[in-house]
C-alpha cells in the first residue's frame, strides 16, 4: 500500500516515492551548481572534526545539518565549504584542514546578499574575516555573520 502524505491544506496529495525523487533530483543540482558534493555533518566529522564542532555552536541543539548545507570540493577533496543562510544574506564559509603542504590550513568566509537592490541586477558580497584553520578564526567568522545581520536602530526626534 503507498501511503500518501499531504503537503499543505489544498496541496496535491504526493506519494513517498514522489518526495523521495524530488529531492534526490534538486540535491544532484545543487550539487552541479555548487561543484561539491553534499556531506552531512557525520562525514565532515571524520574529515575535519574541530570544524564539526565549531559549527555546532551556531545551531539549535547542535542539529548542523538543519542549518548548513555542507560540500566537498570536487576538484580539491581537501577543500570544504558550507553555506548558512538568514533572511536576507547567506555566507560561504571555506576550510581548509592543516597538512604538511600548508600547515595553519585556512578559513574564510564570504558574505553575499540572497536579493538584489531596486535598480541593481547583481548580489552585493563583501569578504569577511579568514585565517588559518582555528577556533580563533571561526570565532572572528561568527563575530562578521552577527555584525553584519545586527540592524541599525534608528531613534524618533
């Protein structure tokens, strides 16, 4: 028996296997777009666990995957990279784990706006604070995301 679930109150009922196609279709084209492939917080722990740590900090509950969307590079296995979004920017934030080559490894972060401005047709972004690959790093990171949300209060005269 297919069992059946029921998106919204007029929603089109869909079936399991209807669901489970549709997602797996848009995962592979965020995949192509973004040229990583999408990990979940389990396997970044095996491959850079302070970095899984760290991002624990920013989620409710520690729950990571419900807010980044985290990917290995392609091309350079040794590079990931992790998108976390707010209403109105996301922020790309890219890691590279310490090695003999280069041993402070590297983290950066790139803050770029999800809508344009009236007239512009382009996505503004600024570079945000990056070093080596360090608690002190993501930390600055964490500081430029809260900074550059926090909305400027504007007093009545």
């Amino acid at each position: 028996m297919k069992t059946e679930k029921k998106l919204g109150k007029i929603a089109p009922k869909h079936s399991e296997e209807d669901i489970d196609i549709s997602y797996k279709e848009s995962i592979k084209d965020l995949e192509k777009e973004k040229n990583g492939d999408l990990i979940k917080l389990e396997d970044l722990k095996k491959e850079l666990p302070e970095l899984a740590e760290w991002l624990k900090i920013i989620s409710r509950y520690g729950n990571v995957d419900s807010v980044a969307q985290i990917f290995r590079d392609k091309k350079d296995p040794e590079r990931h990279f992790m998108y976390i979004f707010t209403d109105d920017h996301y922020f790309s934030i890219s890691a590279y784990a310490p090695t003999e080559k280069s041993p402070k490894g590297y983290l950066g972060c790139i803050a770029s706006c999800r809508k344009p401005r009236v007239g512009e047709w382009w996505h503004r972004g600024s570079d945000l604070s990056d070093g080596p690959y360090s608690k002190e790093t993501f930390f600055e990171i964490i500081g430029d995301i809260v900074s550059f949300e926090l909305k400027t209060i504007q007093f009545l005269k």
